[in-house]
C-alpha cells in the first residue's frame, strides 16, 4: 500500500482537533498525517495578537514544511485554511504533490478572506470585531443555530466545536492574498460540499472569488454537507481525501 504524507488545515475558528476522527483514519490505513494549529489557534491560542496575520499563518506553515522536511505533500485546507495552504505552497511548491480544497479554493490576488461574502458581509463582521472582539478577534459563530438542520451533526460534536473554538484575529481574514502563481503549477482537487460542480460552472465566469476554481489541473468529488464535512461525514472524508493522495 502506498503511503501518503497528508497536512490538514483548519479553516476559522477551529483547531487540528477538527480533523481528529479523519486524521486518525489516515494512520489508521498507513498514512502519515500533520494536523496543524496555526498560530493564536488550539494548543496555540496564546500566540494571538492583533498583529497575526494571513502572511504569519502562511510563514508559520512552510516554516512546519521545511521544519519537518517534508516532501510530496498531500496539503489539504478547509474554508479560510486554504488561503494558507495556497500561500504555502505557492513559496515551496517542490514540497507539495497535490492541493485539496474542503469546501473553498484559491482567492485571486487583492482579495481577502473578509471579502469573500461581500461589503455587507464583511461590514458584519467588522462591527462584530469592533463589539466583542476588543477591535482585532471575530467571535466564533452560534454552532448549535449552524446545526440546527444537519442531522449528522449531534450535541456532542456541537459542544466539542463550541470547546475548541477561539475568537479569530481579524487580520488573517482582512488582509489580502499575495500569490506569484507558482501554485497554480500542482494538481488540485475541489471537495464541493455546500455547493454543486455545476453551480461552480456557473458562478466562476461572473463570480471574481471562483475564478481560480476552474480549468486545466482541477478535479472534483462532490460531498454534500454542511460546511464542515469533517464533522458531519468523516468517514466519507478519508476516503475522498485517500483517494486524492494515491
């Protein structure tokens, strides 16, 4: 059996723990797996500022890459995690043999993570910063309102979101993305999970936030969900995610 070297990168909020029952399921079939806190995040919540940022998040993930040495990487991001792996991997791409994204892709340059959902969106969340995050964290959200309407989602995995969640420095969703492209040259494969393959297909060509989901190097597993597939299917997850390393 091939073995795969897989890192796991949390989006928002959330820690490695997220990633516990999938990652345990990779080592369980052979595989060697890095679940990473990134910084201000999990076992390193005390490491938050109102200076950490995208760009500290990306550094502090080659830095792991390079740490560790490790090579032919299977680099896998959720939601804003991605914008890190992408970042990562676009500073040692020799590192990395394949991108996947859980649920998010790659932002073009200029546009930050705050922008994804748009000016009203992001003014939201700004005030929310400014209310109840002393002017530089954005609260976790209400899981449990997320949750109401995903039966695969019980109490216990609410509360186990809810314990590891930590408010996000704003700054990694407010700065932009800066990228040279040298990413764009390693296969990448989608986890669509909130939204369709086709809904995709018909969003990039008019949507600037999805333009680099399409062409030439992607490929796509559809795994319909809420936005945290790790939570709600993650069996399902390790397969997809094992079938992307081979």
């Amino acid at each position: 059996m091939n073995t795969t070297t897989y890192v796991l990168v949390p989006g928002f909020w959330l820690s490695a723990a997220v990633w516990g029952p999938v990652a345990e399921a990779l080592r369980e079939r052979g595989h060697v797996v890095h679940a990473v806190d990134l910084p201000g995040m999990g076992s390193r919540a005390g490491l938050a500022s109102p200076e950490t940022d995208l760009s500290s998040h990306i550094a502090d993930l080659v830095d792991m890459l390079e740490g560790h040495d490790l090579r032919d990487v299977v680099l896998v991001g959720h939601s804003y995690g991605a914008l890190v792996t992408t970042g990562a991997a676009d500073r040692v791409p020799e590192r990395v043999t394949r991108l996947v994204y859980v649920d998010s892709g790659p932002l073009p340059n200029g546009i930050a993570q705050a922008d994804f959902e748009g000016p009203d969106a992001r003014a939201a969340n700004e005030e929310l910063v400014k209310t109840r995050g002393e002017g530089w964290k954005l609260p976790p959200p209400p899981w449990a309102e997320l949750a109401a309407d995903v039966p695969e989602v019980d109490d216990d995995a609410v509360a186990a979101l809810v314990e590891d969640s930590r408010p996000q420095p704003w700054l990694t969703a407010a700065e932009p993305v800066a990228l040279t492209g040298a990413w764009q040259d390693i296969p990448r494969t989608g986890v669509l999970c909130s939204f369709s393959l086709h809904q995709l297909q018909e969003m990039a060509p008019h949507v600037p936030v999805f333009a680099h989901m399409v062409g030439d190097g992607w490929t796509y597993v559809e795994l319909p969900t809420w936005h945290w597939p790790m939570v709600s299917r993650p069996a399902e997850l390790t397969t997809v995610l094992e079938s992307a390393g081979l």
